[in-house]
C-alpha cells in the first residue's frame, strides 16, 4: 500500500495536469478565435460605414439640386438605416459572445465533475485497499 498509494497520487497529479493544460489551451483557443471574428467584424463595420456616407453624400449633393424638400426626409431615413446597422452588429455580436462564454463553462463543468469523480473513485478504491490490508494483517 505504501508503494500504490504514492503511485497512484502521482497518477492522479499528472493526470490532472494534463487535463487542465489541454483546457488552457482549448480555452485560449476559443478566445484567439472569438478575438479575431470580433476584430474582423468591426474592421468590416469601419470599412461598410464611411462607404456608406460617401454614397449617401453622394446621394444628397445630386438631390438637393433637385429637390430641398426632400433632404430632410433622406437624413432621417439614413440615419435610421445607420442605427439600425449598428443595432444588428452589436446583437450580433453580443449574442457570440455569449454562446462563446456558455461553452466554455459547459467545458470547465464537465472537465471538473470528470475530475471530481476520478478522485473519488479514486479514494473509494484507497479504502477498500486499505480494508482489505488491515483484514489480511488481522488475520
């Protein structure tokens, strides 16, 4: 038992390790990719922006020589069109985020209840070992 018990801790130790370095690294990861998606989605969203308010500068500066009236009705419109871009890119976004953070957890609880039970079968078969050491010496 003295031999096992160092053993199997040291099993146990190594085991453990690697489960938590190939979380580490699953997690990095996820957290590299989140960070690139995010990143490209904003770069998307700078670069769709000023494209946009060249086309409706454009836009305007050929209606309103034709027609005053109908500018402030435009602006209103753009602006609405712009709010609403932005709304749907940060929902978008948050929403990610969010399955992103989920995930990681729904990781971290299996990964620790895998590890809990490993120790206690771990310790149910320690006991026993040593029940079964103390009966054979009681014999």
């Amino acid at each position: 038992n003295t031999v096992l018990v160092p053993n199997l801790f040291k099993a146990n130790s190594l085991l453990v390790l690697n489960l938590l370095k190939v979380n580490a690294h699953l997690v990095l990861n996820l957290f590299e990719a989140i960070s690139l998606l995010v990143s490209s989605l904003f770069k998307a969203n700078t670069l769709l922006v000023p494209s946009l308010f060249k086309a409706i500068s454009l836009l305007v500066l050929s209606l309103f020589k034709e027609n005053a009236l109908l500018v402030p009705n435009l602006f209103e419109a753009i602006s609405l069109l712009v709010l609403s871009l932005f709304k749907v890119n940060t929902l978008l976004l948050l929403n990610l985020l969010k399955a992103n953070y989920l995930v990681v957890l729904n990781l971290f609880t299996v990964n620790s209840l895998l590890v809990l039970n490993l120790y206690n079968a771990r310790s149910k078969n320690l006991v026993t070992g040593y029940k079964t050491n103390l009966e054979n010496h009681m014999d």
